[in-house]
C-alpha cells in the first residue's frame, strides 16, 4: 500500500469521504493527499504530507479562493497519525467521525 492509501486509511477512508463531503481526491508523489471538502465557512481544502524520517506528517488546511490561491493556511507539522483527525476537526469544525 503506498503512503498516500495509507493517509486516507487512517484519516477514516470512505467513512471520512461521507463525514466531510471530501472530492477532488488526488495525491501527488506517494507521500500527498489533498482533497476539498464541505462544511465549513472558512476551510476547504486539506494536503496531508507523509514525511518518512521522523515518520510525521504535515497538515495543511485553507480555503481556495476565486483566483485559485490557497487563503487563511494554517500548517501543522510534526503530526503523528492519531492526531490527524482530532486536528482536522479542530481546525475546520467539520466532524470526521462518529
């Protein structure tokens, strides 16, 4: 399994895509996921980075704006795997889980 299914496996996989309206689904290299997701005002999209030395991730969460730019980031590093959903709720206010 590559790094970017893993990602999206301990994010909550379908599951999570229900919770949070999440599309455009891409990764890039094997170590990204982004996506765009619903519900919130603020926020939507989220790149998660796998960083394989320390084995952290990095988080970022903003919303695209009409120019494509990504607006109001808020970038979390050294993540570990456990925290990515308790910090994507946080941040964005949109429920992952149940």
């Amino acid at each position: 399994m590559k790094p970017y299914e893993i990602i999206l496996q301990q994010i909550g996989g379908k599951t999570f895509i229900a919770f949070t309206g999440a599309y455009n689904i891409l990764h890039f290299g094997d170590n990204i996921l982004r996506f765009r997701f619903r519900g919130s005002e603020d926020f939507d999209f989220c790149s998660i980075a796998y960083k394989p030395f320390p084995d952290l991730y990095e988080m970022r969460i903003g919303k695209v704006g009409e120019d494509g730019q990504l607006a109001n980031e808020q970038v979390m590093d050294g993540v570990y795997f456990d925290q990515l959903v308790e910090i994507f709720e946080r941040t964005t206010g949109v429920f992952a889980h149940m």
